[in-house]
C-alpha cells in the first residue's frame, strides 16, 4: 500500500496503491487517510467507501479526496508528509483491517 498526493491544504487527491498479496479475492470496503502529527486543522472526507474486488496478485490505484483546512494561522505552514492509512478489506471467509503509516509523495 502506497499514498500519494499533493502535501498542501485545501481539497487533495491522496492515491492509495493495494496489492494483492494473497491467494483469494479480496473485496476492499473503505479507505480511511489520516494526516499525521499535524495539530489545528479539520479533516474531511477522510473514510470512504469503496467496494474494489481484487483478484490474487491484482494491483489497482484507489483516489480518496480529502479536505484539509488550517483552523489557525499557525498551521498554514504545516506540511502534511506522512499519513496512516487504514483499508477495511474481506475475503468469502473473514474480514480484515490493515494499517500503515505512508509518507506522501508529490504527483504532478
């Protein structure tokens, strides 16, 4: 699992990379995105629903737009670099959650 996206305020597309690592299908129901160590700002958007059945070795690119907005003036000069990213996933069997903290690259 990958992020991406541009690391500033305001509305954001943030690209999250999953890869099928087992032997089953697997059905990824939400995306959350959570920007890290950074205080004085709202969040929104951040956990979405996305029903994306992958198939054994499969790889797609899921886009999640956030809205990140400064509640002080303070925090106009925080830079969001890392993220944790947490995919809520199942298999015909049983039902996951996965966790990780990216950091996030600049996409042109």
């Amino acid at each position: 699992m990958s992020a991406r996206t541009e690391s500033r305020f305001g509305t954001n597309l943030y690209q999250v990379e999953v890869r099928n690592e087992t032997g089953d299908t697997v059905t990824i129901e939400s995306v959350a995105i959570d920007p890290l160590n950074i205080t004085d700002v709202d969040v929104r958007d951040n956990h979405q629903a996305v029903n994306v059945v992958l198939e054994p070795a499969q790889t797609t690119i899921i886009g999640v737009w956030i809205t990140i907005t400064p509640r002080s003036r303070a925090a106009n000069n925080i830079i969001v670099d890392s993220v944790r990213v947490t995919l809520s996933y199942r298999t015909d069997t049983r039902g996951f959650l996965q966790t990780e903290i990216r950091s996030v690259g600049r996409t042109r």
